[in-house]
C-alpha cells in the first residue's frame, strides 16, 4: 500500500515539473496565464456569481490544457521526426489549431460573462 501512495506523489511531481515547464519554456501559455491573471481579477472586480465562475474558470482551464497538449504534440513531433516531414508538420498545426478553437471559446465566454457588465 505505500508503494501505491508513493507513485501517486511521484505522479504529481512529474505533473507539476511538465507545467513548470510549460510555464517556463512556452511564450503562449505565459501569455494564457497573464490572460487568466487579468480575467481572474476582472471576475472579482465584478463579483461574478458561481454560474459565472464556472464558466469562466472551465474556459480558462481548457485552453491552458490544450496548450499543454500541443507542447507535447510539439516534443514528441520533434522526437521522432527531427528534419522536416509534412505529416509532422500538419500534426503539430492542428495540435495548435485545437488551442486556437479553445481560444475563440474562452474569448466568447468572456464576452458573454463580462460584456453586460462594462456596458452596462
């Protein structure tokens, strides 16, 4: 049984390290955290209700996971397909086309979220 509980902790650790370096090596997911930032201090400046929290919080949640996913896509691309090769190249674009359509979703939460509040 501590063997078990010995390599869940390990599993975290190896979670948390793969987002400090994702955090650390990725100008996009920095520019998503600054994003999540400046939306989390919006949410609180506007008391959102937890409906609203939700939404914004899964938004936010999906898009930095997403681009968690095509970081990856991108090292195992360059792993295993160093020189150039279209497929490689059509993996990892739509590896960022997925972040991309994320994107667009979080910015119409968003928009739907806090549009009526600063028009308003």
């Amino acid at each position: 049984m501590k063997q078990y509980w010995t390599k869940r902790i390990k599993a975290f650790g190896y979670a948390f390290r793969g987002l400090a370096d994702l955090l650390r090596t990725q100008a996009h997911a920095q520019i998503h955290l600054l994003a999540i930032v400046c939306v989390g201090a919006a949410g609180w400046y506007y008391q959102l209700d937890k409906t609203e929290w939700l939404a914004v919080m899964l938004a936010m949640a999906l898009v930095l996971a997403l681009e968690a996913l095509n970081t990856a896509v991108e090292y195992l691309t360059d792993l295993v397909s160093p020189d150039y090769h279209p497929l490689a190249g059509k993996a990892k674009d739509v590896a960022a086309a997925a972040v991309l359509i994320a994107a667009i979703g979080a910015v119409l939460v968003g928009g739907m979220v806090f549009l009526p509040r600063i028009l308003g």
